[in-house]
C-alpha cells in the first residue's frame, strides 16, 4: 500500500506504463513531459506556490491570479503563465537531464559575444531570434498580443548556473531572459507543494535527490553502533538507503557491507540478480549470471581520505569489455575505473568511482551510473 503522491502518480500512468522504449532520450522526454505536468497541476492548484514561483523563477511580484497557468501551448513553450490585461508573457522551458538544444538557448548568442565571436554592440540575437526554429522567433511571430516575454529555463545546475540578462529589444518585444535551477524550488512549503518537490526528486532530478532523503529518519546512535571505526556520517546512510528504496531493496543498517583493509574503508551494499530488472538494458543485459550477485554499491576511502562514491558490476562471461566501453562512453569526464582486486574474479568485475572533477551529487551519480530505470514495472 502506497500513500497518494506524484510518484505513485507518475507509476501508475501511461508514461510509465508503456515501459522502457530502448530509446534513454525518449525515456527522459517522458520524465520531463510529466515534470512539466506535475508543475502546472501545482501551479493551478496552490497560489502560495504560483507567488512563489513567478517571484523566485520570473522576478514577477505581482498577484498571482493574474497569471493564468497552461501547459504546452505551442512547441515553444512547456510551460506559460500568461497576464492578459498587463500583456505579459511567461514561458517557461524545463529540462530533465539534458541541457539547452541550439534553439532554446539565447545564451549561445551573448557568450559568442563575449567570446569575442560578435561585435560587443550587436544585440540582435541573431540565431535565437531570427532563425525559423529559433524560439525568440517563434515568441515574435505567434505571441504578438505579448510585447513584454519572460523566457525562463529550469534546467539541473550542471548544464548551467542561475543567470539573467539585461533586458532585449526587438522590434514589438522586450525579452527578460532567465535560467534558473531546480533547486530554486526549495524550500517547499507543506502540502502540494512539498509532495511534488519530493516525487520531482525520486524522478532522479539531481538537485532535489538530496531534500527527499532529508525526510528519512535514522537514529544517530544506531548508525554509530552499526558502523563503528568507519567515521561514516548520517548523510552517506540516507543516500544508500534512498538508491536501496529506487532499486526496491529492503535494506535495514545491519544489511550494510563494511569492511576496514589497512588504510581503506568500505561501506555498501550488494545486489543480487533479482535487481537487474530495475535497471536500463545497458546495464542488465551484461550482469546478474554470476554465483556471488550482480554488484555493489556504496563507498569507499583509501588511506584514511574522504569517502568516495562507487559502484561494481559483476559481468557475465565475455561481457566485461563490452560494459565497459559503454560506460566509459556514457561517463567520459565523471567517473575513473580503478582495478578491482586481483581475487579470481577481476576478468569479470568492473569497479567505477566518481572522478575528482564531476560536479554530480553522490545520489544522482549512483542513479545514473547504475542506470536506474524508473518505468520498469516488476
């Protein structure tokens, strides 16, 4: 039995229904559709948090009932907020895991710029606003009734720092541009506003991974006397236990794997055969045959330092060389691929660490590297 939520929203939809389409864009277009969803339903349901984000997202502090809510009324737009007496118009574009396509993104025109690519005087924003597919293009020709637009990215701080810009003129329009985080939506007020900041998390959206596991609650005294001379904190405990929960494992502190060698430390998790329908076909079509699981999960530190994020994949016969170069295709810069231990089993496992310069938080780096796949049904 589950409580009502956008989660179990999401699960019991079609976009998870279908199941995995083989296509990773395709499966994260359909996380985005119903984020942009589950913010809209929020938005038209609860003006504490409409006030709340056309003030943190758009810098509009006005009365929120002049903003009428409407999802996706046009390609240009995921989102619109619209004040027809004002004239305004806010569109709001939301990326899940990817970052700006060409034309969505007036912010290649001003870099060009200071890049010393344009003429520093030139604020035509040639390619946003002028191209046929370009949206700034799109918001002249189909919006004329909207001289003022406010075009607002949400996007994963990864693809991009919260920045604005001094306001463009065109001709008919004045152009607020805007990017903006996911984390801007934090802290949720209680109630709607919170239920959908916690699913928007247990989407895997790398920002709001952390709040969700804030709601869990462990016993201070339980972490120290089940981990005992390995220093763990109770941060490192929620992040494991939040992947545990994605991978429908069962896992109570006593289930850990902990091991102090020398000067280095581990603490984690395996997993057995059974989990590898919870995860992309890119990961379980070449583990899970093997007598001893099909991985770990968890963290480790070598001479005393600080813990570091890993995972091992404990490959079938033949296939360690082919999950490999996947891996290392999907994960050029953030991860390193430290040998395993020479144990008889080093010709089948794969042993994958965040890299010292990956940005990615510890719970949306586990997420991915496993390649949790959240439109399994099992």
């Amino acid at each position: 039995m589950s409580d009502p939520s956008f989660t179990q929203l999401f699960r019991r939809s079609r976009y998870s229904r279908i199941g995995p389409s083989g296509d990773d864009e395709r499966d994260q277009d359909r996380k985005e559709v119903f984020a942009v969803a589950a913010v809209g339903f929020a938005l038209k349901h609860d003006a504490q948090f409409q006030k709340k984000f056309l003030e943190k997202f758009a810098g509009i502090d006005e009365d929120p009932e002049d903003y009428k809510p409407s999802l996706q009324p046009a390609d240009c737009i995921d989102l619109r907020l619209e004040n027809p007496q004002k004239k305004i118009l806010v569109a709001v574009e939301f990326k899940v895991g990817a970052g700006l396509a060409e034309h969505q993104n007036p912010w290649l025109d001003f870099d060009e710029r200071k890049a010393n690519l344009r003429k520093p005087d030139d604020k035509g924003l040639p390619f946003w606003c002028k191209a046929k597919n370009g949206y700034g293009f799109q918001f002249s020709n189909d919006f004329k009734d909207f001289p003022t637009v406010h075009y607002v990215i949400v996007q994963q701080k990864e693809h991009g720092d919260v920045r604005d810009e001094e306001p463009i003129e065109q001709p008919g329009k004045t152009f607020h541009l805007k990017r903006r985080n996911w984390e801007c939506l934090l802290p949720p007020n209680a109630g709607l506003e919170r239920d959908l900041v916690n699913s928007l998390g247990e989407l895997g959206i790398t920002e709001l991974v952390d709040w969700t596991m804030k709601t869990m609650k462990i016993d201070p005294e339980s972490i120290e006397g089940c981990f005992k001379g390995l220093e763990v904190g109770e941060k490192l405990i929620k992040i494991l236990l939040w992947i545990s929960k994605k991978l429908r494992l069962t896992v109570k502190l006593d289930d850990f794997v902990t091991e102090i060698s020398g000067d280095s430390r581990y603490l984690g998790i395996g997993f057995s055969n059974k989990v590898t329908a919870r995860l992309s076909k890119e990961r379980s079509a070449y583990i899970g045959k093997r007598d001893y699981g099909a991985g770990w999960f968890g963290y480790s530190s070598e001479q005393q330092g600080k813990f570091q994020p890993e995972v091992w994949f404990y490959c079938n016969d033949n296939m360690k060389p082919r999950l490999l170069n996947i891996l290392k295709t999907e994960f050029s810069d953030s991860v390193e691929f430290p040998e395993p231990p020479k144990d008889g089993c080093e010709n089948y496992n794969i042993r994958i660490r965040r890299s010292q310069t990956s940005r990615k938080p510890d719970g949306a780096w586990f997420y991915e590297v496993l390649g949790i796949n959240e439109f399994s049904n099992d």
